[in-house]
C-alpha cells in the first residue's frame, strides 16, 4: 500500500525560528510532492511543490527533495504564529499531481 | 473567482440513513476529487473524476458510497446505508490539469462534516 509518513507531533517552535517538517514515503515511482498547510477546521491549501531532488525556495519556505532516500522536507524560515497549522505531506505516481496521497500532517506550534 | 462550493457544510444522521453531498468545482476545472478526512488523518482519495469519466474510485466504498459527475461540472457523494466509520469531512477539490502542465494544486471546498450517531 502506498503511504505518506509524517511525525503527528505536535512540533513546537518559538516565534523567529526555524521549523522543520519531514515526510517519507514509500512508493518508489512517486513524482511528484507537495506541501499543504491546513488550519484547524478549513481545508488544506498548496504552499510548496517540488519534483526533482534537492531545495526549492519560495518566500520563507525551502522544500528540498531526496528521491534516493524517499524523503521529502519543508523548512520555514522566521516562523510567525499564523504559521501554527497542520501541515500536509503528499505524494504523486504523477508528474502532474493527480492521485495525491496525503500523509496524517504534522500540527506546528508557533509560540510568541 | 469563485471557488470549489459544497453543501451542506454539516449533516447529522443515525447510522443506516442515507445523505448526499454536493460540489460545484472552479469554472473550467476538468478533474474533480472527492477525500475524506477522519479527524487527526489525512485526506483519502475516494473517487476521481476527468470530466464525466471515472478516473480512481479504487478505495470508494461501492457498497454503500455513490458518486456522479454529471455534464463533467457537479458532483454528488451518497452514502447509503451510513455507517458510525463514515463520520468525518468529506472534502471536495478540483484541478485545472491541462495537458503538459505541471499543477498538482488542488483547489478544495470547505467540506461537509458528517456525524453519524
């Protein structure tokens, strides 16, 4: 069965530092990733894409990518407490991105 | 522009009634995604549409969930008998997908949360 894997946490940061969310997963043939923040009780939005291995940056956000070791991550830079979300892990067998498999997400804590 | 719209937003039936959900996609979207998500889990794929056509409904329930697209624009989710597992959002969402381009943004509604009792 193909599965996205996230540590539930919840990850606790203070305001101003990095926070760091990681994601495996398990079907080899997966294409393409992305990141999907979802604030409690509303639907989850795109934040980041990424398809080739290594970083890719947007803003305050750097996705980096390791095929080899089905690894994906999200970094965010100075983190703000509207950040606080539950962020969401999904895999592709698409370069397109259709049939995204979701991970659990991991729920980030942003403290002022 | 408007976004993906579904109704109703909540619904509370006893197990073994039936419900309906509805989703109106983003004008000119032509891939239209039913999950479900159980609280504390992620989306799970239920069934996908490319227009009319049914593209995955490999982890739809058929023996009790339904789903139709009809004209290639809205959708309805039943569930019929409903079970207590069947409480969760049922979140609908939508893709541009034009060929050769490179999205994987899906656009999601704000979902329908069921509670069966």
């Amino acid at each position: 069965q193909k599965e996205v894997e996230q540590n539930s946490g919840p990850l606790s940061v203070p305001e101003g530092a990095i926070a760091s969310l990681n994601c495996t997963y398990s079907d080899r043939v997966s294409q393409s990733f992305f990141w999907y923040r979802q604030y409690s009780g509303k639907s989850p939005e795109l934040i980041m894409s990424i398809y080739s291995n290594g970083d890719k940056e947007d803003g305050r956000f750097t996705a980096q990518l390791n095929k080899a070791s089905q690894y994906v991550s999200l970094l965010i830079r100075d983190s703000q407490p509207s950040d606080s979300a539950t962020y969401l892990c999904a895999a592709s067998p698409s370069e397109y991105g259709n049939k995204l498999v979701f991970g659990a997400g991991t729920i980030l804590r942003v403290k002022s | 522009e408007a976004g993906v719209a579904q109704s109703p937003r909540y619904k509370i039936i006893e197990k073994r009634q039936s419900v309906a959900f509805w989703c109106n996609p983003i004008s000119g979207h032509a891939t239209l995604y039913w999950y479900q998500q159980i609280l504390g889990q992620g989306p799970k794929l239920l069934i996908q549409f490319q227009n009319n056509g049914v593209v995955d409904d490999s982890q739809l329930p058929k023996d009790r969930f339904s789903a139709e697209r009809l004209k290639g624009v809205d959708s309805t989710l039943k569930i019929q008998p409903a079970k207590l597992e069947d409480s969760a959002v049922y979140l609908c969402a939508s893709s541009l997908d034009r060929t050769g381009v490179r999205t994987g943004e899906l656009f999601f509604g704000e979902g329908s949360r069921l509670t069966v009792l």
